[in-house]
C-alpha cells in the first residue's frame, strides 16, 4: 500500500527530482524513526522544566551580564503577538485584535519600551553591537507605522542596534502597505519573511487567505526591486494541495526574485483543531507530508538554492542572520510574550500574553522562568548547533555520540557524505527527523 501511495505521489515528477534517491531514503528508516513520529526540535525549557522562577532567572541574567565580553554581538527577538484576523490553519501563539485595538496596541509597545530598558541597564549589553533585530509574530506590521516605529527607536536608544545591524520583519502578504513598506524603509528594514504558504488560490481560500497570488507575486516584487532580502515560508500538507502546485510556486517565487525558502510541515494543535477537523487533515497519511517535504527539498537545491538550516534553502546573499546566530555563538535578547532568549548557557521565557502584561514593572520584565544548560547539553551543544545548520563534520559527530550512533543514522540515511571536505550533511529524512535526532541524543548520548 505505501509503495502504491509513493509511486502515484511521484509519478508525475520532475526530472529535477531523484525519485530513486527518496526511496532509498525513505525505505532505509527503522524505528524509532517512523514518519508519523517526527517532532521538530525542542527547546531546552521544553524538554524538562524551568529551574528557577522568572525572578530568579532575572536575578542570574543580571549576575551574569555582568560577565560578558562587551565587544561580543548579540541578536535581538521581538515578538509581536497581535494580527488582523486569525488565520483558521494557524498554530502560532497570535491573535486578532477587534476591539480595544488601539489601547492594546500603546499598553503593548510601552511594555516593550519598558523592558528594553531594563535589559539595556544590565552589564554591557547597552554597548554590545547588535547582528540583527527581527520582529516576528503574529504581524508585526499590524502595530501600524507610528508605533511600530516607537518600538525600533525604543530599541535604537536601548541598544547599539543602527547601520550596521541587520533589520528583519516577518509579515503576512496584506500587512505590507505602502505606508508601512515606506516605514521600513525609512527605518533601516532590508530583510523581509513573508508568509506565502501557498500560491495556488483555490488552497489560499481554504487558508483563508485574503490576497490571490497575482497580488502576493506584486508585494515580493515591489521589495525585490527595493534591494531587499526577501524570504518566504511554505507549507505542506494543506486541503487541496497539489505535488505539481508546490513545485510551480517553487519555481515561480524563485524567479520572482525569492532569495530563501523556509519549509514547515502544517502542526495542529488545539490552535487549529477545528480547521483540521474541517478538513479531516488527521485522516491524511502523514507520508505524504514527508514526500511533499523530500520533492521541494530536492527541488529547490535543483533551483540553486543551498539548505544553511535544516529547513532553509538560501542563494548567496541571504545569511539569515536571526536563525543562524547559534552558529556565530551569539546570545539572542528576545521580548516580549512567549519569547525565548539564551545568554551563554542560561535560557529564559516570558508567560502568555495577559501574564506577561500583569508582570512587566519597572524593575523586572515579566519573564516566566529560566534554566541553565547541563553538563551533557553544553557538551551536546556543538553537534546540536551543527545539526539544526544541516551539516556536521564526521569528528564533531563522533567525538559527541561516539562511533555506533554516528554509524547507525547513516544507516538510516539521516545523514549522508557531503560532496567534499569530511562533512555529513543532513539528508531529507534527516531534515524531517532532526528533532527527534536531537532528542535521541539527549536521551542516549555516552556520559563523558
């Protein structure tokens, strides 16, 4: 039945696609890494509990700022949680604002004024330079042009954040007026991501989207033409989506201009769990979900795209500089509700939105809870890094795992040689795998 599914699933592909290749891949899985078990990777507050109070974690964060190399760059998350209307296959943490829009909208921007002055008072960090500054969401640009440009010159005085940081917005496609792409502009913004999903407009409606694809293409090239690096996320595993769609958006967005690619899998959750009801998604054999993932993968490297995440695919000049300060050994400041940042080997969170809201103050900026990195996860800590960036040197791998380990997951195809050099890099399956990969470590990793 599987091999049935696989052989009507591509038999209309591409030749750009190694169909052999994603067979042997996918027939060279055993367990524990069964397509329906996939989970994407796991934060360290998510795999076991916070340590410490958000008091206490604020307490440790302003004991160890005090330690920090001030010449060291950090990056900074802003997470704005507010949209126009929530779109039904969503599962991020957002919301629509109907009413009371504007007094949420000044609460929430002074809070975040308010803790970037908090964190900006601690240690060096008002002198350390900053790499980038990227506002994600929900739909940052919701906010409107004045007062999302308070939070970027809130963040400017705070922080040595200007010219040579690199600005990033995450936005859906209606979001991005011509007032709000002229503020951007005006601000110093060059870095969009844009939440295309799909171009193929009978999909967009069951998504509810509410600009067709002649309109999204327009918007992308508008800020192509402005010299912008511009990045869009994909999804699989919509109603109605077809093989042949996904390549063809694909392929379109790539000659738009597009300069990376971000590939999600659609997650339900409760979030969403009338929209997959509605659309029985759970009858759906998650297998396709991977073949969808293996054929834009392949495809888009076919494109000349390289993969520098275990889900990005980029051309040259997009370094996606917030996803990857993991492997430039920066910390990440994140504000605002439900963000997470590191500093060293220390992690935090802020709460849900009304908590966050209730516990900002002038002295402490609302954080949920904190912990710091174990012995086994800062030693695990290199190859984790490694893996999430789709690539791993041999050593790394087995001077972490040890030889068994690393042998086993090239048996199984999660990793493969890379074309020179010593390095593994992570195949389709490992891709789709790598959380799990990164849990097993966790799990089974030798003491040393």
């Amino acid at each position: 039945m599987e091999q049935q599914l696989f052989e009507q699933f591509f038999r209309a592909a591409p030749p750009e696609i190694d169909v052999e290749a994603v067979w042997r891949e996918w027939r060279a899985l055993r367990s524990p890494y069964d397509i329906n078990s996939r989970h994407l990777p796991l934060p360290v507050w998510a795999r076991r509990s916070f340590t410490e109070s958000g008091e206490q974690a604020w307490s440790i964060l302003a004991d160890d700022l005090e330690q920090f190399d001030p010449n060291k760059a950090f990056c900074i998350y802003i997470h704005i949680p507010f949209c126009a209307r929530r779109c039904s296959f969503c599962d991020c943490y957002s919301f629509p604002l109907n009413r009371h829009r504007e007094r949420h909208i000044k609460d929430y921007v002074g809070l975040l004024d308010q803790e970037m002055r908090l964190w900006g008072a601690l240690g060096t960090l008002a002198q350390r330079p900053v790499s980038t500054v990227h506002f994600g969401g929900g739909t940052p640009p919701f906010l409107g042009a004045d007062a999302f440009s308070r939070v970027v010159q809130s963040c400017q005085q705070c922080f040595q954040a200007g010219s040579h940081t690199e600005w990033a917005l995450e936005s859906t496609s209606s979001e991005l007026t011509d007032e709000i792409v002229d503020t951007l502009d005006s601000l110093g913004f060059t870095r969009l991501h844009i939440g295309v999903q799909t171009l193929e407009d009978p999909v967009r409606e069951h998504i509810n989207r509410q600009e067709p694809a002649a309109v999204v293409l327009n918007k992308i090239s508008r800020a192509v033409n402005r010299g912008w690096i511009v990045s869009v996320d994909m999804i699989v595993g919509l109603p109605g989506q077809t093989l042949g769609g996904l390549l063809s958006d694909l392929k379109t967005l790539a000659g738009a201009g597009v300069d990376g690619f971000s590939l999600y899998e659609l997650q339900v959750s409760h979030r969403n769990r009338r929209f997959a009801e509605q659309y029985h998604l759970d009858d759906q054999p998650r297998l396709i979900n991977y073949f969808f993932m293996q054929a834009a993968s392949r495809y888009l490297m076919a494109l000349g795209y390289r993969k520098t995440l275990f889900n990005h695919y980029a051309r040259e000049r997009d370094t996606n500089l917030y996803f990857t300060f993991p492997e430039r050994g920066e910390d990440c400041l994140a504000l605002g509700t439900i963000a997470d940042g590191m500093f060293g080997d220390y992690h935090y969170r802020h709460p849900t939105y009304a908590a966050y809201c209730r516990g900002v103050t002038g002295v402490f900026p609302g954080l949920q809870g904190g912990l710091r990195r174990n012995a086994l996860e800062n030693r695990l800590q290199p190859l984790t890094t490694a893996l999430m960036a789709g690539r791993v040197s041999s050593k790394l791998l087995i001077d972490s795992v040890g030889p068994i380990l690393a042998r086993r997951w090239r048996e199984l195809a999660l990793l493969a040689e890379a074309p020179h050099a010593d390095d593994l890099h992570l195949t389709g399956s490992g891709s789709w795998f790598v959380g799990n990969m990164i849990s097993q470590l966790v799990e089974q990793a030798p003491p040393g």
